[in-house]
C-alpha cells in the first residue's frame, strides 16, 4: 500500500496542520509505503515572497522531522525538484473538463481572498494536485476536508485517462482523521484555522508557552458554562475539546465527564498545561535542527532521488500509452 500526500511550505505549520495531517503520516509510515511531499509549486499560486520561499521550505523539512517523520521509513522530498510533477500535469491537463476545475469550492474560496491574484496556475491547482498523486501510484491520500474535492478529481482523472489510454494509473481513496479533520480557528470557531487568516486564533507548532496560554485563554467559548461537544451549538468548546482529546488521547465523552460542573477556565488551563507539555519536544528539536542546515538539506537531496524514480517509470509508461515516445 502506497500512501501520499503534501503541505505547502507557506509559514510555519500550525496544530491543524499537525493533526489534520502529519499525525497520520507519522502513523502510517510504520505500516505503508509512503511518500511526502513538500509542494511548492502549489505555493506560488497565491502571492507569496520569492525571499522567503527556500527559508519556508528548510523550515518544512525541519518542521516534518520534528513531527516524526523518519526519512528511514518514508520518503520526503520537494515538489519542484522532481519534473515530472509537471510534466503529467500537461497531459492531465489535455483530459481535464474546465468544468471540473470551476466547480472546485478551493477555486472559489481564494479567488475571493486574492481578488487581485486570480491567475490559470490557481484555477489549475487540482491538476497539479492529481498529478502528485497519480504520479506514484498512490492508494491512500490523508488529507483534511477541504482537500477531499481534489482528491476525488484526481480519480475521476485517471478512470479517464485509463479509459482513453488503457491502464495506467491506481484510483487514490481519500483518507480523513476520525477526529480533528477540520481543526477551527480559537477566533472563528466556524472557520478553519489559519496562520493567515488569523494569527490570534492560530497556534503554531512552536509557540511559545507564554503565547499558547494568551491564545487559549482568549479562545471563544460559548453562551452558558457546560463543557458538552455539540459542533452545531457550542463550536467554540467543540474545537477546544477536539484538540484536547487528540494531544491527551482521551475521548471526547471522557473528557466531558471529567470536566462535569467545572467551567471554561478550569477547562482551559488544563489544555494550556496539555498544550505546553506536548509542544515543547517540538521546539527543541526544531531548535536543533536549526543548526544543521546541511543535514537537513541532504535528506531532501536523498529523497528527489528515491521519488525520481517512481516518477520516472510511471511518466515513461504514460509517455508511451499517450504516443509521445
């Protein structure tokens, strides 16, 4: 079993990417095949600063090892470094219905929040994105929600260009976290959380404690005092108690009746002290890591060459199916 998938190195990761995503890479790369992807051609669909985008990308990497991910035990590597990502998504390109791509909610969404940065590369995007999956064969691709939609396309891709063309390409199967899929802004509790959006509703995966504490204890809540997940009626304790439950371990309902007749203060101070203890492995590896550019860089450099050629045979059978030898 193959699984995939990708972050773009837009700043640093916040707990939402952490649980929507990493904690699940590190998991399955104990039991799969897995490749992981820091994709930065993605990046440079809305605008970014080109002086800041090599410093975003060392602070991924770094960002993936302090997570947990054993380049060992996975492959991970930087999109652009590899070709063949947009070479398959030419010829993906030729068998895409500009339909599919207008009815994307992503497309929607940013061109709402980039009014002036609308461009082909943004509409493109879920090309892009198939073809990183589709490239290596992939049969698992976690990810959060709002990447389902992509998903989806990149296998109704390939059933077409395996209709057209013959077999070619493995239909992905998208894999969402049980719980945490979607974790919300402590701000905008109907709203997804986001380091750009939001830098007070967000907290980073190497936020200092002073800061965490700020940030909790600020978090919206809720009308009323009674700590009962209920993400229609009470989104602002759901959030917290969903973060809670994936950095304790404990479920939900467990920690609803322990918290039984104790208000959102207690409440928060115990996720505070949850949230300190559990980040700060993080940053001091991070700050380790830090000092070994070199290291870090070679790892990269390693895992281009191991993704090279799983992109190079899969891009050789389709050039061959398509009439391009």
């Amino acid at each position: 079993m193959r699984v995939f998938s990708g972050i773009r190195p837009t700043g640093e990761l916040h707990i939402g990417n952490y649980l929507g995503s990493i904690k699940q890479w590190v998991e399955f790369q104990e039991k799969a095949e897995c490749i992981f992807c820091i994709v930065d051609l993605h990046a440079i669909t809305t605008p970014y600063n080109p002086r800041e985008l090599q410093k975003n990308i060392l602070e991924m990497a770094i960002a993936y090892l302090v997570a947990g991910l054993d380049p060992e035990k996975c492959i991970f590597f930087v999109q652009s470094t590899v070709k063949e990502h947009l070479e398959l998504t030419w010829f993906l390109n030729t068998i895409c219905p500009i339909s599919e791509l207008n009815r994307m909610t992503q497309f929607k969404e940013k061109s709402k929040q980039f009014k002036e940065s609308i461009n082909a590369g943004l509409l493109d995007y879920p090309v892009l994105m198939a073809s990183d999956i589709l490239l290596y064969q992939t049969d698992l691709v976690p990810v959060g929600k709002d990447q389902k939609q992509h998903v989806e396309l990149a296998r109704t891709l390939a059933r077409k260009f395996n209709r057209k063309f013959g077999k070619t390409f493995k239909e992905p199967q998208v894999l969402l976290p049980k719980i945490g899929e979607k974790i919300m802004s402590l701000q905008n509790p109907r709203k997804k959380m986001s380091k750009t959006d939001d830098p007070k509703g967000c907290i980073g995966l190497f936020e200092t404690p002073e800061a965490i504490e700020e940030k909790i204890m600020a978090a919206v809540t809720d009308p009323g005092k009674i700590i009962k997940y209920d993400s229609m009626k009470k989104p602002g304790i759901s959030n917290l108690l969903t973060i809670h439950s994936l950095f304790s371990g404990k479920p939900i309902k467990g920690l609803e009746k322990n918290f039984r007749n104790k208000g959102y203060k207690e409440f928060k101070k115990s996720l505070i002290k949850l949230l300190i203890n559990s980040l700060e492995p993080f940053r001091k590896k991070r700050k380790e890591l830090l000092s070994r550019e070199v290291y870090v860089r070679e790892i990269l450099k390693q895992g281009t060459k191991k993704a090279q050629m799983v992109a190079a045979s899969t891009m050789e059978n389709v050039r061959k199916k398509i009439g391009l030898v």
